[in-house]
C-alpha cells in the first residue's frame, strides 16, 4: 500500500471511529501533507525504515519549523503508523525502539493582566449597549438589545465572560449546545479533547442572567440550530469568529499586546491559584490530563507572589 492511500484510510479512521474534532483533522491531514513532501506519496509503506525516518527527522530540523511543530508532525506519523499495525496493514512498525528526542523550550503561558481583563469586560459591556457599572439582569439585557445588529456585541461579551470565569477553550466554547446548561446548577458541560466530559461553572447569578437572556436572544438571528453562540447570520459561531470578535475588543481596549482565546484560559487559572483554589481542582475545571500541564501555571503566580513580596518589603521595616 502506497503512503497516500495510508494516509487517506488513516484520516477517515479518525473521522469515523475515533470521531476527532474538524479541528484536529484538518491538523493531521496538513501535518501528514507536509510529510509527504519528504516521503513522498507514491512510497509503499513498506519501504518506510528507521533509517527513512531518521533522514526525516534530519529533514525537519533542517527547516523552518519549531520545535513544538516537528513533535506534533512525528507524533501523528508515529500515531497513523500504530494505526496500521493494529488494523494488520503492517508487518513491522518502523518507529518501534525508535528513539526521537525533541527537546522543548520550556516557555511559562501568557496571561492578561488583571486590570486588562477588566479594562477588556468595560468594551464588551459599552460595546453592547449595557452600563459597566451595573450589575447584569434579564431586564435591563432584554431591554438594551432588541435588534439583530447588536447581537455581535453580546456574543463577543458572552464568549469574554466564559471563558474568563471557566477557562474552556475556545474549541469547547462554540460546541456548547443548549442542551448541555444545567441552569438551576449553574453548570455546563463541556465536551473536551478525546471527548473526554467534564463540567464547568458559571460562579454566580449575574453571568447565568446573561447567558440565559442570551440563549433568548440568540433567536433574533433566526437560528435552526442548538448551539449557543451564533453570528449575526444565524449560523453557528466559529473560532475564527470568535478570535476575530477578541481581536477587536482589545484593539478598542487599547491593550499593547497580542490577545488571543486561549490566553483566557491562562488567566483563568491564574486567578484561581492566586485565589488559593486547590491545585487538582484547577487541573480538573480547565480538562488538564497531566497535573504538570497545570503546574506550569504556578510558576506565573510564583512571579506575581514575588512582586507582592518586593513591594511589601518586610525586612526594609525592620531597618
């Protein structure tokens, strides 16, 4: 069997069976193209050894990549080729006591600052017509967006509150189904990576007022379907989209920096460690396998414990 058929049955295998995210296939399907570049996809896999896949690692560092990119490229090779010997389209797996090593920089996660955060909940909320200073009610959200024209505004606030309070990730975000609220718990669940299931929580009454008037507003797009957020087309909202309605906030926030999705989830938990919540709770809320994943985020409160300490200066008054 040549490389490209292999890669084609692996990828429908994914789909399929495994029932991978559109998200993560169309990663597979670019990181096995790029692959093949080297490979080549007429190459029967048979002929693929330790020596081929040593000249491919040789080929990869040679390039451009990062380091965290070349992992991910093995890893899926390594993945398909574990496929194949499972499913006897294999005789001998040529990554077996094959030893990649792909050393990592060791690089902390970035997360906004506090008073940008807030400086970022202060745009959404006037962005969307609603006072900063007051607390939100069904009343007054029902009352202030009336017009489809408006709706952009409260998704983008919707999605900044989510993902603030719970730390999902902007993947889980917008596969939220309506279904999946648990309103009197003030619970979500989130359907994660691998699919594994996990619940999130909306911490108090003001975000489950404004999730659910906007569960009722969302009807202004006319949607004829049941996730959550949507565009002002009706259809489901991407994460392109929701990048897109991020960008846009900190750019009218006047934040000097870059803000994407996923450095929500950063400050999420950030703020729950600085707050003193346990650990393995952390790691269990934001869908973490590892505890050393979570662990990276002590190492950012280690830097914001440090600054209290230089500011609060106990050994200065002492002198």
């Amino acid at each position: 069997m040549k490389l490209a058929e292999c890669c084609r049955q692996y990828l429908t295998a994914c789909k399929h069976t495994k029932r991978l995210s559109l998200h993560t296939l169309r990663a597979y399907e670019r990181d096995l193209e790029h692959l093949s570049q080297f490979l080549k996809p007429e190459t029967k896999i048979s002929q693929i050894d330790k020596k081929t896949l040593k000249s491919l690692i040789y080929w990869l560092n040679q390039g451009e990549l990062s380091q965290s990119s070349i992992k991910r490229r093995l890893a899926c090779l390594k993945a398909m080729f574990r496929w194949l010997e499972l499913e006897d389209l294999l005789e001998t797996n040529p990554f077996h006591k094959l030893e990649v090593k792909v050393k990592l920089p060791h690089r902390l996660p970035r997360n906004i600052p506090r008073q940008e955060l807030a400086n970022l909940l202060r745009c959404a909320k006037l962005n969307a017509g609603l006072p900063f200073k007051k607390r939100y009610s069904q009343p007054l959200i029902l009352r202030t967006i009336q017009r489809k024209n408006q709706l952009n505004a409260l998704t983008a606030l919707v999605a900044l509150e989510l993902m603030i309070a719970t730390g999902i990730r902007v993947g889980e975000l917008v596969s939220i189904e309506l279904e999946q609220i648990f309103w009197s718990e003030g619970k979500i669940r989130i359907l994660g990576k691998g699919h594994h299931e996990r619940y999130v929580f909306m911490p108090d009454r003001e975000l489950i007022s404004l999730v659910k008037s906007y569960q009722q507003l969302r009807k202004l797009s006319h949607p004829n379907h049941s996730t959550l957020l949507v565009n002002s087309r009706g259809t489901p909202a991407s994460t392109q989209f929701i990048r897109k309605l991020i960008s846009q906030l900190a750019e009218n926030s006047n934040l000097n920096r870059h803000v994407t999705p996923h450095m929500f989830r950063h400050s999420a938990a950030c703020e729950l460690l600085e707050s003193g919540v346990d650990i393995r709770f952390v790691q269990r809320l934001l869908g973490h396998y590892s505890i050393s994943t979570t662990e990276l985020y002590t190492h950012v409160t280690d830097n914001v414990l440090q600054e209290q300490i230089t500011k609060a200066n106990v050994r200065g008054g002492l002198g």
